[in-house]
C-alpha cells in the first residue's frame, strides 16, 4: 500500500511496490472509499520478476523458489475539493494509469461501469522481453448455467471457468464484513458467453454493501503452478461517488 502526502497544490499519491497499480487502487479506494479496482498483467520476463527466497522463512518444500513482481515507484500529483478528497477522480485514474504506462514495461487502460473504475492491463513482455498485447484474465469469456444458488457459488464456478481456460488455479472471492463470509445471498443467476468482469460486477452488485476488488496472480514460471486470487474489499458508503 502507498500514501497521500500533502502538496501545495494539492496531494501526491506514491506508491513504492511490487504491484504499483495494484498498490495504487488500494492506496485510493481505502482512503477516499471509492470503488477503484486493478487487475494484474501477465508477468513473463525474468526482468519482471525479483526471486524473494532469501526473505521467506519458510517455503513449501526444500529448493522452491519465490518469484513476485518487480515493481517499482510511481508518484501523480492531484488537485483536492473543498472536502480533502480528489476534485476530479476519472482524471486521477488516467494520470495513474498514463503514469504507469511510461514508466514500466506493461500497459493499462482504464475502464468504468458507472458504480466502480478498474485498471485493467492490456499488454506484457514475453519470456523473451518482447511487448506483446495481453488480454487481461477478466476479459476472458465465462458462461454459467442458470440456477439459485449463493453468490459466492456462482463466483466460484466464474473462477473454475477462468482455471479451465488459461491453466491457472484462479480463486475468488475472499471477503468478509463482521466476520460473515461474503456472497451467502442466495439468488438466481446466469451467464452466457460473457466477460468474467461482467460476471463479477453482476455478482458484487447481487450483494449487500459495496465492494472494491484486487485480482493478481503469481509470476509465469516454466514448470510452475501459477495462482490467480480476486480479493474483495468492503467500502462504506452505499451511494457511488462517481
């Protein structure tokens, strides 16, 4: 996670992480409770990658090695309303998001529905360290077959899709408000041949309380399991400030 520290023109976000954009939505959706998500970019170069095993205490067997992003430091400048919050949040993100486009070796795109913005990725470096365009995992198709079920069945069955299509073990979605698990609402749903984003918009918006979601998964290693998870987070407020 980052920080907000003051300007004399406003704010500065920074960030200084593995997952900067990632960092980013956190940093803003906590301290502003906006709706912002991220979702990670395929990470395939060795470059990308920093083998942390020296500061693991434990791994799960002799002679595993951990890889995470690299990273590295992002900082944007904004400009605050009256009420110490973001006068213009969509310009924020896009700045985020231009931000990141110079200064590392991927690309995102901003996206938004209307209750939430997400940072989606578009594209990659391969093995070789070529850019390459990289649909982002929510972007794959998902169908579901129609049922009442609770929404973290649903939920479940996006993320099984996700797992059959692209090989990796995809989990979601880990939340709780007051200790009850999120998605125990039971109601009819259905997909059809539809994104997995819009499949999990349609899944939050089933619930009670309003959410921010974190997708990321682990660095592509030959030989290796790779793990997807979809964190939710709970906001506070019911309205939508967008």
């Amino acid at each position: 996670m980052g920080r907000i520290e003051p300007t004399p023109s406003g704010a500065k976000l920074i960030v200084d992480s593995p997952r900067p954009v990632d960092s980013a939505a956190l940093t803003l959706a906590q301290r502003y409770d906006l709706s912002i998500n991220s979702e990670d970019p395929q990470y395939r170069f060795a470059s990308d990658m920093k083998d942390v095993t020296a500061t693991v205490v434990r791994t799960l067997r002799p002679g595993l090695r951990v890889f995470i992003p690299r990273g590295g430091k992002l900082e944007v400048e904004f400009a605050l309303n009256s009420a110490a919050a973001p006068q213009n949040v969509r310009q924020l993100l896009e700045d985020v998001v231009a931000t990141a486009n110079r200064r590392f070796p991927f690309a995102y795109r901003l996206i938004g529905d209307g209750d939430s913005l997400t940072f989606v990725p578009t594209a990659t470096r391969n093995a070789e360290g070529r850019i390459m365009p990289a649909p982002a995992l929510l972007d794959l198709k998902v169908s579901i077959q129609a049922g009442t079920r609770p929404v973290y069945e649903s939920a479940k069955l996006m993320a099984d899709a996700l797992s059959t299509q692209t090989g990796f073990h995809v989990s979601c979605c880990q939340a709780a408000i007051a200790g009850i698990p999120w998605g125990m609402e039971a109601v009819p749903f259905e997909a059809h041949d539809e994104p997995a984003r819009s499949v999990l918009t349609r899944l939050i918006h089933a619930t009670r309380g309003r959410y921010f979601y974190l997708q990321r998964c682990d660095p592509i290693v030959p030989g290796r399991d790779t793990w997807c998870f979809i964190n939710l987070s709970p906001l506070a407020r019911d309205r939508s400030p967008f």
